[in-house]
C-alpha cells in the first residue's frame, strides 16, 4: 500500500499534470490550427471587447435571461464551479503539498470552509445526475457518458471528504483521491470536460458576432 | 402531448429514392469533412448535454415541451449521429434529418442566447441543410424557390419585363395621390438603391407603392433597378445552396454598384436582410457588406430623425410590435424601431417576452416556404406564439418583416385570434405628413 | 455508613477522578509531537511515539532526526536532542532553512517515502 501511495503521489501525478497541460496546449493548438487552415475568415469577426463583454456578462450569477429562468440550477452550477477551482488551488493541503515540492506557496482557505466546499461540489454533482434523469429535455440528450464525466468529477471529492474526514483507511481513500483526480486531469483535454479549455472561446466568439455584426446582447 | 407526424414531401420522397448508403456516407463526409472546422469541433465537444437550450426554443415550447424539438434534441437527432457513424447513416435517418433541420428550425438563433457556451445551434441546423440540398432532399416547394432564384435571380419566378412592368404600374397609381411622385429605374449616382423580395412585385405590391410614396415625401435622391439584381431576398440560403447564394448576392451588389448608390436601403424584409448584411457577404469573401446595408426600420428612424418625414396623426389604438429576429437578434434594430413606433401610435403594448428575446414567427429560416405540407405542423408548432400574441390584448400587430408577417397571419387564423397584422411602412404611410398629396 | 461519611467518601472519589483524568494530558504527551509553537492547530495533532517508533524503526543515531545543521551544511557526529525542533525550524523558513511544518513533514513523510514504511498519507499522522 505504501508503494501504491508513493506511485500514485509521486510518478502518477507527474504524469497526470503533464498529460493536463501537453493535453490542452495540444487541443488548443489543434483548434486553432483547424480554424486557420480552414475557417480563417472567423478570426475577422473577433472582437475583444465584445467577446469579453460577454465572457463577463456570462460570468455574473443570474445576470443572463436564461439563468434567470433557471435559478436554482444556476445557483448550483455557479457553486460547483467555484468550489471545484477554490478547493483545488486553495485547500491548505494541496498548498502544503506544492509547498514542499516546489517552495512555492500562497494563501490558503479554512478546512472547514473547504470541506463545506467539497459536499456542496459532490451535492452539485447529484443534482445534476438528477436532473439528467428527471428533467426530459436533459434526459434526451443523456447517455451513459454524462453519468461517467458527473463521477469524474465526483470521485476526487468524494474520496478527498473520506479522506480528509478519516472514513474508511486514510492511507486508502488518501491514495483513491489522488488517483481519481489523476484520472480526471488526464480526461479533461479529452472528452467534453474540455468545455474548460474551449468555453472562453465558444462564447467569446458568439460575443463577438453579437457584439460587432449584431449589435446586440447574447445574454 | 402533440405527436410529430413524419411528413410526406414530395421532394424529399423523390430525393430519397436515389439515394445509396455510399452516397450519404460520401456526401456526409464530404460536408463535414471539407466545410467544417473548428467551429463544429469546438461545439460539439463543448457542449456538455446541460438542455438549458430548450426553453430558448417555441417549438419545444409550443409541443407541450417535448424533447426531441429542444435544440440539442435536434442536434442529437443529427449531427451526433453523422459525427458518431462518420456518415453511415440510413435513407430513412436522413429524411428524418431534413424534416427537422429543414422544418423544425427556423435558424431564430433564440437558443445561441440561452446557451452557455454561445454555441451556435443554427449554425449546426444550417450543415444538416447543406448535406439535405448535396444529397437533393430539399422538399418540394423551397426547392422550387431556390430554382427560381437561379433561373431569374428572384424568388417568384418574376420575369424581367414583369418587373418593370409592375413598377411602372405603381408609379402611374402612386400619381393619382402625388401627381408628380416617381419611381426613378436605373438612377445611375442616386443615394439609395431601393431592393425588395419578389413576393412585393408578385402580390404585395402596395409596399412598393407605400415605400416609394415615402421616399417622395422625404425628397431623396433614390432608385430601383430595372435589371435582375433587383431582389435582395434568399432562399438558397436556406436550403444550403451556398453556391447560388453567393450568384444572388454578387448580383445585388454589382447591381448597386453599377448604379454607384451610396447606400442599399431593404425592405421590411428579415431573411432578406440576413442574407445581403450577414451571410452572402461572407460568402463572396466580404467581412461586412461592400456597400452600406440599411434595414427599412432604420431607414424609418433616420428619416423621421432628420425630420425628413412628419407625424400628421397618431394610430389610437393600442398596437403591438413583434421584432422579427433576423433585424433584431441580427441587427439590434428593437430600439429603433420602437422610436417610430412610438411616433405613429400612441399606445405600444409590448409581448413578453420582447426585443432580442421575442419569441420567433416560426415562418422563417425557409420553414413557411417549405409550403403547404407542413404548414399544419408549423402553425401547431407555434401555439407559444399565439399565446404571446393574446396576452397583449391589443387587435394591431406591427410586424416588420414578410416571414413574421405570414407565420403570424397562419398562427392568427388557427388560434382564432382577432387580430391585423400591418408593415410600419403601412403605419407610416397612412399617418406622416403628405404634403403635396 | 453516615450520610456525613457518604459525603466524605463521595467528595474524595471526585477529587481523585478528577486528578486522574487531568493527568491524562500530560501522559499523552510523549505519545505526540511538540506543536506548541504552530499556536492554533488546522489539523489534529500527530501521532507520533517516540520510543515505539525507534524501536520499530530500528534508529540507534538519534542525529538522523535530531540533526545539527551549521551555514548551510549537516554537521557529522553532533546531534542536537537537548533541543526543540522549533529552537532553530522558526514558523516561516529562513534561507534554505526550512520553516517548522515543512520541516515536520520532510522529516517524517520524507523519511517514510524513502523507505517505503510507516505513515504517508494526512490522516494517518493526523488522526482525528
């Protein structure tokens, strides 16, 4: 156990992190090579303060006419992502870690803040599981797929409250947390989870054509 | 629950016959393989199957919310497939394909505004339509459009003479009120070009005269061409038929250019619109149009700005503005419009919801012009609409464009609504200031 | 028996109960690490038996721990037991001196990585 540890902590992650970045940066790369080989004429219509006009509107919870419509949905979507990136980059264990193989540090958050953090993310992710089988529309489009990125996502969470909480073998769901989140680094520049990396560009784009042709809002 | 009914088109059935696996694998690949790119990788990976579309749309609304006319249900019955089986799908899947993406969609962009992600879910609805027009599944009657187009550059089977012909007649009617009101043809250095759709010379004629009345009034510098080039409309567009799409426009415009207007003043036309300031310019290589295009709504409030044309009366009645979403949506022109609105009738009701979130005809993007085989399924497909319509209590619908005008008269008639529907151009007509009439 | 003596005997069984149970901390001490220096704990303190451990462990030099450090460099043959570990490891690292938890945490967790023994993970020093 102790060598799967060691694995999972050390090489594993390693390689996880470069397969994250090497992955994007070649995702990106392949996009925009894409778009200039064959759509060149979309860079002409890119406007950066309309595109950030929009990236900023969509930012803002219930700001937009269809988060308006969809409050509760809204509310939940906006915890997520923001517990998912602030446990993340903020958990005074995650910090620590860095801190000690690289030197680096910065401020950290509460446990206890996380950790309310970290259930409303694996909540977040129920509701949205929920949804996917109760609410028709969503239903339709759901397949087996979107269970299995909602417990992506999940997993490394889970796994991070048991561990943190001392449920079940620390050293176990220690090394299940690492591993699932290692699981879903990797997957994230390769399956729909990339809507990470594209987002900002989908929307800043769509912003732009309303903005500069349209002359009008996208929110 | 309102049951989609798998309806019998001519077209399609005879497009349908001829076809071979091989050949929607081979077409399929060929369109999304050559005329796609970033874009369509981008979209289709990005979106995460969230539904947050489908209340964007008033098909789904209007179909007791079933799922498979939300937007992403149209994706999932099209473009997901094609992606997944690299185009080996069936005769059967593609008639279905062309049914919804030809006649369940009317490219509103409605859905682009609710989606998170901006994904462009018409943009998508427009690559089905291309695959639909390079395997001939076209239906009937919009195909029929499209031959127009190529054999007489207008959309009505309008012969060159025709047209001429009508306006003459409308110069000759309009002196009746205004004795020495013109239609200037072929005005080489005029201001403006005046363009139309064919539908106004082939049985709307009384915008023509409205139009030319107004432009009289307002003392501009103004002409008609008397050559094909002459109609701005475009349902090749909307069958995907780029390649003729791009003949119209460069017609239009060299048209415009030949008589060296300044600027090409439209119609209450919206698709028209989408196609001369949006799309056709692109496709002949233009970022925005080669020559300054402006929609009649702006042409409205420009003249009544720069006291060009004068209120003489105010319409009493309560009226409602529908904002159609090729001028509105695709050119920010609510506002506007509501300021000439304003002018000429005292009381504006609005729908909710209004101005870019306005709740489409559902006549649009070439569905109405699928004609009569789907006009049931059209009008049930919009009783989100009707609703809108009479909630404003009003019995005076200003709808400024030829689509919204149709699908709003159908959805009208269906409901039972007691309701008219006027052009502003008719509003302004009937109350500005004619001084020498 | 009285009711005074009842009292009596009642009173002096609380005194005592409590004189045993206070001293439960102070026998707990050995079995932890000194932390008084972090101030406020965010995770509970670590285990850690000092006796127990060696023995397990094996370690004879106590300089493996106990280390002594002079500009920069391990000093061979000293140790430094008669010290706390926050005596020189201050809160916030200082040059390339390590600050008190990392320096913690290196020694413990870097030791155990090495060899491949004993606890790795947070919650297994860290016990609730």
């Amino acid at each position: 156990m102790e060598r799967i540890y060691i694995l999972v902590s050390g090489p594993l992650a390693w390689i996880a992190w470069s397969v994250l970045i090497l992955g994007s940066i070649y995702r990106l790369w392949q996009v925009f090579s894409l778009a200039k080989q064959k759509e060149q004429v979309l860079f002409s219509y890119i406007s950066l303060k309309y595109a950030l006009r929009s990236i900023i509107n969509w930012s803002i919870p219930w700001n937009t006419t269809n988060m308006r419509l969809h409050p509760i949905f809204t509310g939940v979507a906006f915890l997520f992502h923001i517990g998912f990136f602030v446990i993340l980059i903020f958990l005074s264990a995650h910090v620590i870690m860095i801190e000690e193989g690289f030197g680096l540090s910065w401020p950290t958050i509460p446990d206890a803040l996380a950790d309310v953090m970290a259930f409303l993310v694996v909540g977040a992710c129920i509701f949205f599981g929920v949804r996917r089988i109760v609410r028709p529309e969503v239903a339709f489009v759901t397949d087996w797929t979107d269970f299995a990125l909602l417990g992506l996502v999940a997993a490394p969470f889970l796994t991070g409250i048991l561990a943190y909480h001392q449920w079940g073998d620390p050293l176990l769901m220690t090394i299940l947390h690492m591993l699932s989140a290692e699981i879903l680094l990797i997957s994230i520049p390769f399956t729909r989870l990339v809507h990470m990396l594209f987002a900002p560009f989908t929307r800043g784009y769509i912003g732009s054509e309303f903005g500069m042709v349209r002359h009008v809002k996208d929110w | 629950m309102k049951e989609r009914v798998w309806i019998k088109d001519e077209g399609i059935e005879r497009g349908a016959e001829a076809l071979t696996p091989e050949r929607i694998e081979r077409t399929i690949n060929a369109v999304l393989g050559n005329e796609t790119g970033a874009r369509l990788m981008a979209y289709v990976e990005t979106c995460v199957h969230c539904g947050l579309c489908s209340e964007a749309c008033h098909f789904y609304l209007s179909r007791d919310k079933d799922p498979s006319y939300a937007p992403v249900g149209k994706v999932k019955q099209t473009i997901w497939p094609m992606l997944k089986h690299k185009g080996k799908v069936s005769v059967e899947f593609m008639k279905q394909a062309t049914q919804i993406a030809q006649t369940e969609c009317n490219l509103c962009r409605r859905c682009v505004q609710y989606c998170p992600f901006g994904i462009d879910i018409a943009y998508m609805m427009s690559l089905v339509r291309r695959i639909v027009h390079k395997l001939e599944l076209t239906p009937l009657y919009i195909q029929d459009t499209a031959h127009s187009h190529s054999a007489t550059l207008n959309q009505m089977w309008v012969k060159d003479d025709e047209w001429i012909d009508a306006l003459h007649w409308q110069e000759d009617e309009i002196r009746e009120e205004i004795p020495n009101a013109r239609i200037p043809l072929e005005k080489e250095g005029a201001d403006i070009m005046y363009s139309v759709i064919g539908p106004e010379p082939k049985f709307r004629t009384q915008l023509i005269y409205q139009a030319a009345v107004i432009m009289n009034v307002a003392g501009l510098n103004w002409t008609m061409p008397a050559t094909p080039g002459w109609d701005n409309s475009d349902m090749a567009m909307f069958t995907g038929d780029s390649e003729i799409m791009a003949r119209l426009k460069r017609a239009h415009f060299e048209t415009a250019a030949r008589l060296r207007v300044k600027k090409i003043v439209m119609g209450e036309c919206g698709h028209a619109f989408r196609s001369v300031y949006d799309t056709g310019n692109r496709v002949l290589g233009w970022r925005m149009p080669p020559i300054p295009v402006i929609h009649a709504l702006e042409f409205y409030w420009d003249l009544l700005n720069e006291g060009r044309i004068k209120v003489a009366k105010q319409i009493e009645e309560p009226v409602t503005f529908h904002d159609p979403c090729n001028v509105v949506r695709g050119r920010g022109l609510h506002e506007k419009a509501r300021e000439v609105v304003r002018a000429f009738c005292k009381n504006l009701v609005e729908m909710h919801p209004n101005r870019e979130h306005n709740l489409c005809c559902a006549a649009g993007g070439g569905v109405i012009n699928c004609g009569p085989p789907f006009k049931n399924a059209r009008v049930e497909s919009n009783s989100a609409k009707a609703e809108q319509l009479k909630a404003t209590g009003v019995k005076l619908c200003i709808a400024p464009c030829h689509n919204c005008h149709g699908g709003l008269d159908d959805i009208i008639h269906k409901y039972g609504l007691d309701m008219e529907l006027k052009f502003l151009g008719e509003i302004i007509y009937e109350c500005m200031e004619k001084p020498e009439a | 028996m009285t009711p005074r003596r009842f009292s009596f005997l009642l009173g002096a069984s609380f005194i005592v109960a409590l004189s045993v149970l206070g001293a439960i901390p102070a026998w707990t001490q050995d079995t932890v690490l000194k932390t008084q220096a972090f101030g406020t704990l965010t995770r509970p303190v670590a285990l850690f038996d000092h006796d127990t451990h060696n023995e397990k462990a094996g370690l004879d030099d106590c300089a493996i721990c106990h280390h002594v450090y002079r500009n920069g460099k391990l000093v061979a043959g000293e140790s430094s037991e008669d010290k706390a570990c926050s005596d020189c490891h201050t809160l916030q690292g200082q040059g390339r001196q390590p600050g008190l938890r990392v320096a913690y945490h290196t020694a413990c967790a870097g030791c155990h990585t090495t060899k491949a023994k004993g606890p790795l993970a947070c919650g297994q020093c860290h016990r609730r």
